[in-house]
C-alpha cells in the first residue's frame, strides 16, 4: 500500500505537505510515515484518510488517477 501511495501523490505532483494538511496533520514529517513500509504495515489506508484523498487526486496526473485507484489503498 505504501509504495502504491508514493506513486499516487507523485503521478498527481503533490507535495507530501498537501497531503499532510488534507489529513488534518502537522507537518510532512506525519504523513512520511504512511509511505513508509517500516512504519506503516497495514495493508490498507484508513477509510476517513482515503476519503480525504478522493478530491486532492483523481482527475490528476497522466493518464489521470481514477476513484478505483485511490479506493484501492
């Protein structure tokens, strides 16, 4: 899950921040633990969290994210 994450907020060109803020967070420093497979070993992102990447991501990057890619983490 992690790795497909990281290629999510890439593909979108998302700042680690933007995600942090959207996810009610600090900092970076929070989120990076959620594309860390050593700190974050569950196989699936929270739902409250995904939900909160719906509107940051799809529709962005090429080809564009889709809502099944990003309900997929």
């Amino acid at each position: 899950m992690t790795s497909r994450l990281k290629a999510l907020r890439l593909r979108a060109e998302l700042p680690m921040a933007a995600i942090a803020k959207a996810f009610g967070l600090k900092g970076r420093s929070g989120y990076q633990r959620y594309e860390n497979p050593e700190t974050f070993t569950k196989d699936d992102l929270p739902l409250n969290l995904v939900r909160k990447l719906l509107p940051l991501m799809v529709g962005k990057g090429d080809p564009a994210i889709t809502v099944e890619e990003v309900m997929d983490l």
